[in-house]
C-alpha cells in the first residue's frame, strides 16, 4: 500500500493533474484567462520536457554543483515570496505613535491582503521588494510607470467593516515633496505656496499601489453619517465603540515639581512623549489613556489633569476640507457623510468642497467650477453618482495622528490590505537586553 501510494505520487501525469488544478483555480480567482496558456507551459514541464525552463542547471542532473542549487533555491524563493507578497500577507512596521496603545512604534506586522481581496498591482514594473524608492537612494524611484494597469481587486473574504485596523496608500500621497516626505504635499503647498516648494524642494508624483503605506482604524463605512463633538466620535447618531486604549493630549498641572519619569515609563507612555511634554515648570502634555488619566492624578505633586480641546466653531485651516465655510477642528467636526459607491447625491457650492477631491483626483473626472457653477466633464451638473467606496480613517491616539480628519476619505482602491499580528516588537526606548517587548510577539491585532 505504502509502495502504491509512493508511485502515484511520483507518477507525472499526477504531478501534472495538481498543479494544472491548483494553476486553474488561481486563474479563475485573478479572472485573467488569457494565463490559461500557463497550462502547456506546465504540461510542458512535467510531460513533454521539450524546453529546458530551468536553464542555469546541467542537462546531467549529476553535474550538479552548489552554485546551480543556490541559484535554483534563490529563484525559487524569489518567486514564492513575491507571489506571497502580492496576493496573501505583507510585512509592514509601525514608525509613528498614531494607533498608541493597540499598535507601538517598533511593532513589526503581517498584514493579510486576503481578508478584503489582493489589489493587483497598478505599476508592475517595479524593482521586487520594494515600495516606491530604490535601496540606499532618497531620489530615485523603484518602478517605471511605463504600464498603468486599472483598479482590480480579488475576491476576498470580508469587506472593510467598522474598527477594523486597516493599512492603506495614503490618498494624499500622490505628490511628494522628497526631502519631507512625512508631510503632506498639499499642506506644505497651502502653508509655503507652489512657487516655493518647486524652486526649493524635489517634487516626485507617485501613481496608487507606489504611495506611501499608512495604517489607522476605520471608524466609518461607506454610507456612515459621522460626527465630532468635543473629542468625541459618532456614527450614524450612535457613539463610536471606541477602542479600549484610546488616547488624548491632557494638560497636567504640577505642584512645581517635575513628573517621576520612571513611572511614566511603567505606564507604557514612551520616551519621546516625555521628553516633549513639559510645556512649562508646572505644565506637562502627555498623550494618556483613561486608565492612565486615573493613576496619574493619583501622583501626590499633580494639582489637574485636563483633556485638550479646540473650541467649538474654532476653524482650523490644516483639517478637511480646508475650507472655511465648514468651522471645524481636530475635536469639533462634521457632520460629514462618507461616500458609497452607485449613491447619487446633490452637489452645490455649500457641500462641493467636501467631494471635489473624490469626484476630480480618486475617479478621475475632468472637474471645475465656473461663474459659481459646477461642471464634471464639461457638463453643468447638480448631482453626482460615486463610482467607489470610501472609509474613513481614524488613529487610536486622537491628538497624534494625522488622519482623515485632516485629508478626508480613503477611496476604496487604496485599501491595501487588514492587520493581521504581530510577530515583531522592538522598543526603542529600551536598553540592548530589553530591546524585545516579548508579550507582544506573535499576538493577534485586535478590532
């Protein structure tokens, strides 16, 4: 029996059998058909064996040498984990202290493209393994945009829902100033003007798979009615069911003396928010949990602890739709409705500010206002059908993330992909033999 099994398994024609399934189901599932012709290239391989595919080894498999077995692992590595990469999980790190405390700055992820659908790539020439900029270089781009491929997107399991923690390409990000790239284009562009950023700086446009990779949470679907009010965030009339670790700025009081760092520390508040938080002798800005909020006031040299809040209707030009018809702030904003694909909504002078970037640059209209009127392409028009969905993105940390808050919607050809656990995380405000915060390898990221 064991022989029998042994010689079914070896047998070509049923090498050939699972791996013309497996390759047929992958071409059902990218919907590419014409890649049916990979058939003969494996009946090829396992049968007729009239072409040499694997080139760089001897013909007499007994010449065989170390060199043409590395070269042959490499290749095979190469392609597995670029196959891996494109459509199943991605590695992706945590630079920023925007989703304090669900994710930490030196949290090492894998993100799964398979939850919402692998997007297929927009640019696929592109140098493997890397994102936008070659190894070593600030300047000089990884891809040719010689090929521009439309939106696609596979079948996946799920769709985007509400808290879910999800990695997109930035929606501003399709011009860069490349000497700031942590910024965005277009707030240096309304804060020193076009003139001076084109005379002074390198500006590089980047198409969407190539734009930089951003990770929040997402509070709101398409279709949602969303509000702010004082710190405070509700969809649809209802409040958000927030995070467990939320975190907002708090203005802290002292009795003139200075907070104890070490039991900050212990409180998991980082190095850097620390070191940025003494505003005067007695007044600190710490980002806080409400647990946190609790044990601090609890410190006998504490007088108050107070969150921080832009007034109501105090307009702040840096925020969505940076327009001052709509007063709003970071604390204080909205309502505002996140748009859903085949919805047909009325366009006017009052609201055209909140989707004329959606309507122009996400689905590509020939878009313009004239004599206070509204055209899309070179049509007068009072309405508008979306052609995608779009979300709306949020930080766990309120006070320390820019979000969609500050650059509106996500289009939903940006989504790249839901956060998966995590299998890395490295402290940086910790010692050589502490470096490792062991708790959180290999834990889940949670909703």
């Amino acid at each position: 029996m064991k022989e029998t099994i042994k010689n079914v398994l070896s047998n070509k024609w049923f090498k050939f059998a699972v791996v013309s399934f497996i390759y047929l189901l992958f071409v059902i599932w990218i919907g590419s058909y014409w890649l049916l012709i990979g058939l003969g290239v494996i009946y090829d391989m396992y049968i007729s064996q009239k072409v040499r595919w694997a080139f760089w080894k001897p013909r007499d498999p007994k010449k065989s040498n170390s060199v043409t077995e590395w070269v042959d692992a490499l290749i095979f590595a190469v392609i597995a984990a670029s196959i891996i990469r494109l459509f199943f999980i991605e590695a992706f790190t945590i630079p920023t202290s925007s989703m304090e405390k669900t994710l930490l700055v030196g949290d090492y992820l894998f993100v799964s493209k398979a939850n919402y659908g692998p997007k297929m790539p927009n640019t696929p020439l592109s140098f493997p393994f890397v994102h936008h900029t070659m190894p070593f270089s600030k300047y000089t781009p990884s891809f040719l945009t010689w090929i521009q491929q439309p939106y696609k997107r596979l079948a996946g399991w799920q769709n985007v829902k509400r808290n879910d923690v999800v990695v997109f390409n930035f929606p501003e990000g399709d011009t860069v100033v490349l000497e700031h790239q942590e910024q965005s284009y277009y707030a240096l562009k309304r804060q020193l003007g076009y003139e001076y950023l084109v005379s002074n700086f390198n500006i590089a446009v980047r198409p969407v798979d190539k734009k930089e990779n951003y990770i929040k949470r997402c509070v709101a679907v398409p279709g949602d009615s969303i509000i702010i009010k004082h710190g405070m965030l509700y969809v649809n009339g209802l409040p958000h069911e927030a995070a467990d670790d939320l975190q907002y700025k708090y203005d802290i009081e002292t009795d003139g003396t200075s907070l104890n760092v070490l039991k900050l520390r212990k409180l998991g508040i980082s190095q850097d928010d620390i070191k940025a938080s003494m505003l005067s002798a007695h007044l600190y800005q710490l980002p806080l949990t409400a647990k946190n909020v609790e044990i601090i006031k609890t410190f006998a040299n504490v007088k108050s602890v107070k969150q921080v809040e832009m007034p109501e209707g105090a307009y702040a030009s840096y925020i969505f739709p940076n327009d001052p018809k709509f007063a709003w702030n970071e604390d204080n904003f909205g309502p505002l409705w996140v748009p859903q694909k085949n919805v047909t909504i009325k366009l006017s002078m009052q609201n055209i500010a909140l989707y004329r970037r959606a309507i122009d640059v996400y689905e590509g209209n020939d878009f313009e206002i004239k004599d206070g009127k509204i055209f899309i392409n070179s049509k007068e028009t009072t309405e508008y059908t979306f052609k995608m969905d779009y979300y709306f993105m949020m930080g766990d940390s309120r006070h320390n993330s820019a979000d969609s808050r500050f650059w509106g919607f996500v289009p939903e050809d940006h989504v790249v992909g839901k956060a998966a656990f995590i299998w890395l995380s490295i402290d940086p405000d910790e010692g050589l033999f502490n470096k490792i915060r062991w708790s959180r390898l290999f834990s889940f990221v949670h909703d």
